[in-house]
C-alpha cells in the first residue's frame, strides 16, 4: 500500500518492507542529478524510485543542487541531508530524518572497544563529532569509550577510531657503545736514604773516639714515595760501613696502557616513545628540604656510567628521524650539595635510512700531566743531576664512539598488508627480528650446544655434570615451548643422546625418541630417533644377557 500523510511528519513510503530488504535496496549504486531541486521533493523521490521508508519531520525544507555519480542509495542520501545540516537514523526498516534538535531521531548509546588506542586518545580524537545532545564517557580499565548521540554520529565516530586505532609500529634500537682509554705513565728517579749509627765505643766513621752515641738518619724523597709506584723499581742496599748505612731505590717506570669498554645493547621501542639503556650503577645521596617544621632529609639516586636515549620516528620515506642522547658519566667527588660528576654526552636530531648505521664519535677527553723534583744544585749538575732528580709524566686520553642501527618490526600481518609475497615471509626474515620466537630459539639453542660440547663462554669452570644438566634443560625449553620451530626435533633428539650416552637413562631416552617418531615423522631427525631406539633396545638385552650370565642362570632363547 502506498501512502503519504501530512502533519507533524511525513511519511514517504513504498508499502513497508522489512528491515533486511531496506538494507539491500539503500546498498544500491545509483547517479543522481537536480538543480534548484525542493529538498522534500528530492527526498519523495528517493522513497519511490528506491523503494525505501522514508519519515521526514515538519521542518525538513530547502533547496538542493546535486551531481552524484555511480554511488550508494545511502551514502546520496547522507550527503544530500549533511549539506543541509540533517541528520538520519535507522530502525526497523524506517529511515528518519530530523534537523538534530528534534526528538523525531532516536538518539541511541553504544559501546566501541578499542585496542591500541587508550579511551582517553580516542575520547580526544573524537569529542568533536558529537552533536549539541551527543555525551562520551571513557572506562579506562575495559578501555572502551560509550557514545550517547544520534546514530549517523556515533558511525562517524566508529569509522574514524577504525582508521586510527591500529597497531602501533616498533623500532629495534642495535647499539654498540665504545669507551677507547689510552694512557701513558712515565716515572723516572733515585730515592736515598742514608743512616748513620755507631754503637758504644766503636770508632766513628772519622776514627774518632766518643763515648756517646751518634746518629744521624735522614731519606731524599723525589716527588711521590717510591711505595705509590707499582712495578719498576729496584732497591740497592749498596754500602754499609762502621754504623753508615747508604740505600737507594731506584724508579724506572714506563706504562702503556689501552681499554676498551665496548656495551651491545638492543632494545625494541614504539614509534615515538622513548628508549633509554643504561648501564652502570646508581649512586645515593642526601637531600636535604628546609620546612616550616625542620628539616627533612631524603635518599636520592643518580644514573652514573654509560647511558643511551633514543627517540625514533617513523617516516614513509622508509627513513628514521631519532633523537639520541649519548653520555658517559663517572663519579667525581662528593660535596655537601650533593655529588659532583664528570660527563661527556651529546644531543642530535638525525634523519637515517632503515638499517643502515649511525655513527656519533670525537667525544674526547685528555689530560696531561707532568713534574721534575731534585735536590738543589745537585739536580741540576748534568748527567750526575740524574741521581738527585726524579720526573713523572702521566698522559690519558678517553673518546667515546656510538653506533646506532635502528631497524623497523612488522608483524607478519603487517608484512602481507604491505604486499609482501608469502615466500618472503619464512623463518629466515624473521630471524632479522631480534624479539621475534625463532630468534630466541636459535640463541637457546647455540647456547645448548656450546654447553654439551663444553666449548664458548657459556662453559668456561663448568664441571660436566652442570654442562650436561643445563644443556638438557635448554633442550627442552626449544621442545616443549616451540614445538613449531625447525630447531625442536634437532633439540629433542640431541636430549635423548644426552639422557642416553651420559646419564644411562634408557627409559626415559626411549620416551623422547619416541615424541620424535610421532610428533615429527616427515623430520630428517626421525629415522634417526628409530635407529637409536633399536640400539637402546639391542643394548638393554645385552646387558639383560649378561646379568642373567653372570647370575648363573641360562638365558631364554
């Protein structure tokens, strides 16, 4: 039945279909033209020709020029009502159109579950799409955000976070940091020491008699005591004669010195947000806060070593603009306002292609110091002043090199939105991912090895039974954690090789050849698990054989 009436409403109608037929007829592709057009006679229009429920209220009038080409019922209707300031709802196959000050459209309230984007952000994003009626709240615990507004709002509000909240990206942050120290000690001298002493009535050094006791002692000490020095000395007790004794030591010290202090952090951080590495130690101090009760006194701690900042922003040019901030701090001396620290650091903004390496170095510190001590006038009488002077000299110089390599994570979502092809995205690329699951398979694995064969860092003052335990349990992290990767049947299998040719556990070896045999049958490691299976079970009878023979009892054919 077609009908129209006039009043508070209007209805334009082609009879009343039901919601689903509605919702097909408005997804049509259409082309629409008019000048000048009445707005309540273009709407008529849509009603008959598309065949959909339109309700308008008493206020819906004005004029319309339209040129629409190949677009949806619904989305021509959005756009004529949005340029006329309307607005539209659905409900139960009706659509009604009201200027938004109206009650005519149902304002409705629903919940939108956000997953990156925190309820706050989104409230931001969105607060300005919301009508004069239109109210937001946040919950940030279930970190959703509830719209109360007219339903052509909220899906705008909708569209937009579905652009926006998306994963953010991560950057992996490789950096070696280099501490190169030279120094340079030259220390150059002779101390004397001299002690004159006759005893009772032995002549004097003169071979004079006295009845009293004579002494005289006394040392020539060059600049620093010969015991600050360690290495290059030589102590010559070389005369000692009727009470005199004479010593000399002699300092002849040359050093050269060279360190490095090399840091290979890696750390993965969101775009735009802060990566600090910092390695060192955290010194306390007091603080102390004048109040209007007294004084309070609080413990404080300061980063001192060597620390890192990196601020990475992702660019679409497929570069990298990073913040970075280098320093290198050591302690000083501790004064009553607090801690004084010697730094060298440096602040730069750079732009650097993905994967490729930044390099900050010329960060240098040199000290040279130097000094001559000699006896008067014998210091200075040439070639014999070399026995009564003493010179040190101390050089040092420090540079601090940082080399940064930022790199992009994708997820392998991310990786086939990009229109990468599937072959691209096996376990080789995503080893170059240094979080990713295979990568730390591969260095639970090395580190297994290198504890069952007893070789690398990992083993050094390791007795075998520690090695072989440790190696078993890593083994079996690979197994039972990351059964999907390629490294589970090698790692179960090597195992049982343990848990049969070092601790004769045939038993349980058994069970794990076993695993091998069903959970990887195609695996190259599983003819090999048959094959020790039947040498463990060959073995077990032989020595069932031999224990029976030794038991004097006949063995059963």
């Amino acid at each position: 039945m077609t009908f129209f009436a006039y009043g508070a409403t209007q209805a334009l109608a082609i009879d009343q279909f039901p919601p689903t037929e509605v919702e097909d007829r408005l997804k049509q592709t259409i082309s629409l033209e008019y000048k000048d057009a009445d707005l309540a006679s273009v709407l008529r229009s849509l009603a008959w020709t598309y065949k959909i429920n339109i309700v308008t209220g008493p206020d819906i009038k004005g004029k319309v020029s339209i040129n629409l080409q190949d677009i949806s019922v619904e989305k021509a209707l959005q756009a004529i009502l949005t340029i006329n300031g309307l607005v539209y709802s659905k409900r139960d196959g009706v659509i009604y159109i009201s200027s938004g000050d109206t009650q005519i459209v149902e304002i409705k309230t629903e919940v939108i579950q956000l997953k990156y984007l925190t309820a706050t952000q989104a409230q931001n994003l969105s607060r300005k799409l919301l009508s004069s009626k239109g109210d937001m709240k946040i919950n940030e615990v279930a970190n959703n955000i509830i719209i109360t507004d007219y339903q052509a709002n909220i899906d705008k509000i909708r569209e937009l976070l579905q652009q926006v909240d998306l994963a953010p990206k991560q950057v992996l942050i490789e950096a070696k940091i280099v501490d190169i120290t030279s120094n340079d000690l030259r220390a150059m001298g002779v101390t004397w020491n001299f002690d004159y002493k006759p005893v009772g009535d032995t002549k004097s050094l003169f071979t004079r008699k006295t009845h009293y006791q004579e002494e005289l002692k006394n040392t020539i000490t060059m600049g620093e005591e010969s015991s600050s020095l360690s290495g290059g000395q030589i102590v010559l007790n070389t005369l000692t004669l009727k009470g005199l004794t004479i010593g000399a030591t002699i300092d002849a010290l040359v050093r050269d010195g060279r360190a490095n202090l090399l840091a290979s952090p890696s750390i993965a951080v969101i775009n735009g947000q802060e990566a600090r590495i910092v390695i060192g130690e955290r010194y306390p101090y007091k603080e102390k806060t004048q109040t209007t009760s007294g004084t309070t006194e609080t413990t404080k701690f300061l980063d001192i070593g060597t620390t890192l900042k990196v601020n990475p922003q992702i660019n679409d040019d497929g570069y990298i603009t990073m913040s970075i901030h280098p320093e290198v701090s050591a302690f000083s001396a501790s004064l009553d306002a607090g801690p004084r620290i010697t730094t060298r650091e440096a602040d730069t903004t750079v732009r650097v292609k993905e994967g490729e390496t930044l390099v900050i170095g010329g960060l240098i510190k040199q000290t040279n110091e130097g000094s001559r001590d000699k006896v008067p006038i014998l210091g200075d009488i040439p070639i014999l002043g070399i026995l009564f002077s003493r010179s040190e000299g101390k050089k040092e110089q420090t540079e601090l090199a940082v080399f940064i390599t930022p790199r992009v994570l994708f997820s392998r979502e991310e990786k086939m939105k990009l229109g990468r092809k599937k072959a691209d995205l096996d376990d080789s690329d995503l080893l170059t991912d240094q979080t990713s699951p295979l990568t730390v398979v591969e260095r639970i694995y090395e580190k297994a090895v290198n504890l069952d064969r007893g070789v690398g860092l990992e083993s050094i003052r390791k007795q075998e039974i520690f090695r072989k335990a440790q190696a078993l349990s890593h083994y079996e992290i690979i197994y039972k954690q990351f059964p999907e990767s390629k490294r589970a049947p090698e790692a179960k299998y090597l195992a049982a090789l343990i848990l049969k040719d070092y601790y004769k556990d045939y038993r349980k070896a058994r069970l794990v050849l076993l695993g091998i045999i069903q959970d990887y049958p195609k695996s190259e490691f599983s003819a090999k698990a048959k094959k020790t299976y039947e040498e463990i079970e060959d073995r077990e009878k032989s020595d069932r054989k031999e224990k029976l023979k030794k038991a004097g009892i006949k063995p059963p054919r």
